[in-house]
C-alpha cells in the first residue's frame, strides 16, 4: 500500500490494488529518471504503464535468470522514445545480465543506479534502447516503426524454426513476439509494409499493442492523421480487438488472452489511452515533446500516495511480487524445455548438432566447401549470376542462410535453387517473398538475424534509399544481416537515372561497421561471400552488376583470396610502381587492361582491387603501405559512382574517374564513353596523373 503521508494522510493508493502500486511505480521511475536528465519522454512511460505491467506480469513467458533463451516470449518497445517504461520494466523483473561473452556477470541487466543514470553517458540506459548495450532489449529502437517491422522478421523466425526443429512431443519453439507501438509507429510507412506482410503471411504469434493516445510532438494527432487504424488493419487480415480504457488491467489482460487464442492470423490490440499524465492529474493530457515540470511530478505522486518530495522510489514488496509473477511462469517453462532439449538430442541428433551451431552464431564444419572457384572467361558472367552460384552453394551447407527479395529474385538471383517459398502454408520455406516493400523487408529481415538467423534481404542498389534505415540499424546492432544490391552502377543502361546509383555506394561506405563489399569478378564475389558469412558480428553488403563482367585470369593475375583483407595488389610492376590504378566492381577488369597498355608503353604500373574500404581500414599500417605505399603518389581511382570517399585513397595528387551527375539513358557501352570509362581515357589520365606528379 502507498506511504502515509499529509498530502496523503489515509496512505491509501489509487485503487488500494497491489497491482495499481506496481504500475505507478513504473511511472514515478520514470518521471524521476527523466526530471533528473532533464532529457527524455515521461508520457508514453506513464499512459503505457498499465500494458506494461499486464503483459510482463501475467503473460510473458521470460525467464529472468536466462535473457537468452531461446524460446523465450519477444517484448519489442517500438516506441523507443518511452525508453524509461522498458528500463523500468527490466529492473523490476529483475532480469540477469548476460556479458559480451554469453556468460552472466552477476549484475542485474538494469539497477536502480541505471535508471538514475538515465540518457547520461555510458549508461545501460540510452536514451532509446539499443540492442547488445543493455540486457532483455531486444533490437535497437528508436526511428518509429522499425521495431514493428522487425517484430515481423522475428515472429517468421519462429515460425521457420518450429518448422524445422520441432517434433511430435518435441516443441523446441512455440514463443509469441509483442510490440508496444503507438501513434508514430502507425503513421510510418515501414509499420504498414510490415503489418501487409505478416497478415498475407498468418503469423498469429505476433502481437502488436497500439497505445492509441491521439497525441504526437505537434500536438492532436488530427492535425496530420485520422484515419481508422483499426479498419486498416482488418484489410490487412489482422484480428484488431479494442480496450478502451487503456487504464483497466482486466480489459487488457482479456484482449491479450484473446490473441493467444487466435491462430490464424496476427492480432492489432488497441488500447486507447491518455499520453503522459492525463490519468493522474485531472485528465490534463499534453503533447508528446511537452515536458513535466517538477510541480506536476509533486502533483502526480500526491495523486498516487506517493511522498511528494521521494525520488526513485520503490515501496517494499512490489519489485519482489513482479520479479516472482515473472520468473515462477518463466522459470518453470524455461526448465520444461531444458528437458526437451536433452531429449531432443538423443533422439534428434543431427538436427540438434545443426541447432546448437544456428544458436551459437556458429557455422557447420565445411560449410565453405563448395563454393565454387570460376575458370578465366574474356566474356565473363554478371557479377549477380556469380552471386546466386555462390549463394546457392552456401545455402546447402547453412540452411539458416535464407531470405529474398523485394520483389525482384529473378533479377537480383537470389532464389535457392530446389527450395520452396516461405507462404502460410509452409513456413519451411527457405525462399521469402517481401514484395515491392524493401523498407518493410529491410526491417523484417534485421528481425530474423536477431533470431540467429542468417537472413538476406536483395533489391536493386538505387532502392536503398526505400530502406537505408534498416541498412544502418543492422550495423548499429552489430548483427550478421546480408544485404545483397545489383544493378550497381550505369552498366544499367536505358533504365535511365532513376535506377543508376551514384551516391548510394558512398553511403553505404560511410555507415560505420558495414561492410560492404564491390568485387570485381566471380572469384571476388566468391571471396566476398566467404567474408561475409564467416562473420556473425556485421552486416555484409555486396554489391553487384547487372552486365557481364570478364573472369580474371588468375594465373595471371593474384589470387581473388586477397578480397579477405578488402584491398589487395592484383597485377604489379618491376620495382617501384609509377602510378597505382584502383578498381572496384565492373571497372576492375578494365583498369587491368589498362595496367596492361601501361606496362606494354613502358609505364611501371600496379593494379589494386579495393571491394571494401571496411575491411582494407582495418589492416594493419604495414599491409596498408605494401598495397598503397606512400611514396607513390600518382594514383587513378576508376568506379562509376561517386567521387565521394575516394580522396582517401588517391589523395590530393591523384584523380578519381567517377560519376558527377546521374547518368543518362543509353546503351551501357554509349554511357561509358560519355563519362570516360574506357581504356584509352584511363590509360590517358594514368600518364597525365604521373606527369603532373613529377615522374
């Protein structure tokens, strides 16, 4: 019960419930928490409270003391900007926290401390929840309607893995993913790609919760958005089920039952609330960004029973009552499927050695072992043909490895031959069909990586645009996400400049932690494949080309195994070099000729392919100097893209033929000729570089 105090003299709470004092506390940590960062969003927090409380405390199958269960319940908080309601969340169940190195440190994921240290830095609790930083948040959140999107991804991972691992009095994975959104969240395109894709795909172990409170950071949400969400999502082929009083834990834990109930297709609870502190204080609702003064946190408490002038308060009982609601129901069900497992895998053996490996992030013995090594060809083979060769023989040996396209497999060849569609009907299917929703795809497949999956997600590369937010949330999570992009440049040709990328190349390079390989031939994209896989910890990119690209003769020319360290010397001189020519992609082959005119002109020239700045950076200063040695100081860079991110390389001496505009529509073969991709305009501005250079 509350304290007794003078504002409060009957120390009698709200409704005299335990469950309202549990609730309430949420809200004053975090209206103490934000007031004192004098940064953040307290009204979501409170008006959310009482959701937050009947999922965790009644439904979720979580077992604190094992973040990492595998088949635990998701709790995603799409509204990241009500970071404080999950904290407040986290430390109450007292969940354990699990160490970079999978192990438990001893530390509660979240402690009291945490929350007072609330948006400061170094904290477990930024100020939008991010993914690896602090234990039991799922994926980072933050930009409105990512969580969504990846709650999709997450509950398709669910539903492959029972597929797959799940037998007759075996159930390894039967869990429910649950999403917090609210109106933000709704009005982004992303949710709705999101929630398109899993009604057509039936995914009733998905759950979103829309916290309906008609207010955004301007102010009314009828200003911009007054449409009827729930009709939408009916069209959708979602189960939408009302609560309308967002306060009444009996109406909310009813509607939630309701969806555990309901198996054929997902279900949109919406919960109509009051933002912030409407319920506390007289029904004043304020806008989203409107901030809490102190005198209106005095207010509140007083209303909750709460001493007015207590900070980070936690009346005795109510942190015990929900850690044990939590961890009797998780615990229990977590131990239950221990036992499975240790059946599991005496009955089960090669299935459960493949699943020890899919959950440990960790790959099968051999798993590279097939893909294939392509012989010289003049002619060669579009770099996205190479790439589904090597995909598919991937994909044999890891049948994690699996995802699709945006609508465009035929094109980006990323089908896995023999393998069946992802549909409702079968969700064995290695094959996913996202539709001409790249934003929604990016999002989901960022989910299903979260699930230790290996999900790739493909579309043509000047369709980054339409999903770069999920693109840079997979490198900021640190997850092993596959981005495949083709039609790589203007080898497009007539399509025009509406599909030639120019920028997009550069931005990829620019997000930290991605890696983002162009190769230059098959046995590049062979390498670059390898790189990618082998690497759990990063989003890999590859990037690649619509047009034929000529097979290197390796015999010739160095091994495609270079690729590994991003940059490395394909073709070199006697001595030192007078100029380096720098290729990447579909150029590459054609500075290598370029090199060859050179040589045969009596000009000491050194090739070096660069496919991915990320990983070239990450040498050590000698590989570096052995591939790029100061000393020269006449260098060409060849790409048709941007000039951006190049000076690095060519330095202030040298010269870059890149893009400078958007391109045109032509014949790929009129195009290169306009912009001076062509061995003699290379070859041209190599002599004019190591003239200007003083050699």
């Amino acid at each position: 019960m509350a304290t007794q105090t003078a504002d409060n003299p009957d120390g009698v709470h709200e409704d005299g419930s335990p469950e309202r004092l549990a609730i309430d506390t949420i809200r004053t940590l975090a209206m103490d928490a934000v007031l004192k960062a004098k940064s953040g969003h307290i009204g979501t927090p409170m008006g959310a409270a009482p959701v937050g409380y009947t999922l965790w405390s009644k439904f979720l199958r979580y077992d604190p003391a094992a973040a990492d269960w595998p088949n635990r319940d998701r709790f995603v908080l799409s509204v990241g900007h009500a970071s404080m309601l999950l904290y407040a969340l986290i430390h109450l169940a007292g969940i354990e926290e699990i160490g970079k190195d999978g192990e438990k440190t001893g530390e509660p994921a979240v402690s009291l401390d945490d929350i007072r240290n609330f948006r400061q830095l170094s904290s477990k609790t930024p100020g939008h929840p991010e993914y690896r930083h602090t234990t039991g948040v799922e994926t980072t959140t933050g930009p409105l309607g990512q969580g969504c999107g990846n709650s999709v991804g997450m509950a398709i991972a669910e539903r492959w893995l029972a597929a797959r691992y799940n037998k007759p009095g075996h159930t390894l994975f039967d869990h429910d993913v649950y999403v917090l959104c609210g109106d933000g969240d709704m009005m982004e395109g992303v949710a709705a790609e999101g929630a398109s894709i899993a009604g057509h795909l039936k995914l009733s172990n998905l759950c979103w919760i829309y916290d309906s409170n008609h207010v955004t950071i301007e102010g009314k949400t009828p200003l911009a958005f007054d449409e009827d969400v729930g009709k939408r999502f009916e069209g959708y082929g979602w189960k939408v089920i009302h609560v309308d009083d967002g306060q009444d834990v009996a109406k909310i834990a009813d509607a939630i039952q309701q969806f555990r109930d309901t198996d054929d297709r997902p279900t949109l609870i919406v919960s109509h609330s009051i933002i912030g502190f409407g319920s506390s204080i007289a029904g004043t609702a304020k806008a989203h960004g409107e901030a809490m003064t102190p005198e209106d946190a005095e207010a509140t408490k007083r209303k909750y029973g709460w001493p007015a002038d207590s900070k980070f308060l936690i009346p005795d009982g109510v942190a015990e009552a929900f850690h044990k609601a939590i961890a009797d129901r998780g615990g229990k069900l977590r131990a239950e499927w221990e036992d499975t497992r240790k059946r599991y895998e005496q009955e089960f053996p090669e299935l459960s050695a493949e699943l020890d490996n899919l959950l440990a992030d960790k790959l099968p013995d051999g798993w590279d072992a097939d893909i294939p090594t392509f012989d010289t060809d003049e002619k060669g083979v579009a770099t996205r043909d190479s790439s589904g060769k090597v995909l598919n023989a991937i994909a044999r040996k890891v049948p994690w490895l699996l995802g699709g396209s945006a609508d465009l497999a035929p094109s980006t060849k990323t089908d896995i031959k023999d393998a069946a569609s992802f549909e409702p009907d079968n969700y064995a299917g290695a094959n996913f069909h996202f539709g001409v929703r790249e934003h929604g795809m990016g999002a989901a497949v960022n989910g299903m990586s979260l699930s230790h999956l290996r999900g790739y997600g493909s579309t043509f590369l000047v369709f980054l645009d339409y999903m770069r937010p999920p693109v840079r949330l997979s490198a900021l999570m640190e997850i092993g996400a596959v981005w495949v992009f083709t039609h790589d440049s203007i080898g497009v040709g007539e399509d025009g400049p509406t599909h030639q990328p120019i920028e997009q190349i550069a931005m990829l390079r620019a997000t930290p932690g991605l890696d983002t390989f162009r190769p230059g031939d098959a046995n590049e994209v062979a390498e670059a494949w390898r790189a990618i896989v082998a690497n759990s910890d990063n989003p890999g990119v590859l990037v690649l080309s619509r047009q034929a690209v000529p097979t290197l003769d390796r015999t010739k020319y160095a091994s495609a195994k270079g690729v590994a360290q991003g940059g490395y010397v394909l073709a070199d001189c006697e001595g030192t070099p007078d100029v380096i020519l720098i290729g990447t992609g579909s150029e590459l082959p054609l500075v290598a000729k370029a090199h060859e005119k050179l040589i045969a002109d009596g000009v000491k020239s050194r090739v070096v392919s660069l496919p991915s700045f990320h990983r070239y950076e990450l040498q050590d200063d000698d590989y570096k100097e052995s591939v790029l040695p100061k000393a020269v100081t006449a260098r060409v860079a060849v790409e048709m893209a941007s000039e951006f991110g190049w000076d690095r390389y060519v330095g202030h001496t040298g010269k870059a033929i890149t893009m400078s505009s958007f391109g045109a529509s032509a014949p790929a073969t009129k195009l290169a000729d306009k912009y001076g991709f062509t061995l003699d305009n290379i070859v041209q501005v190599a002599k004019q570089v190591i003239e200007e250079n003083g050699k």
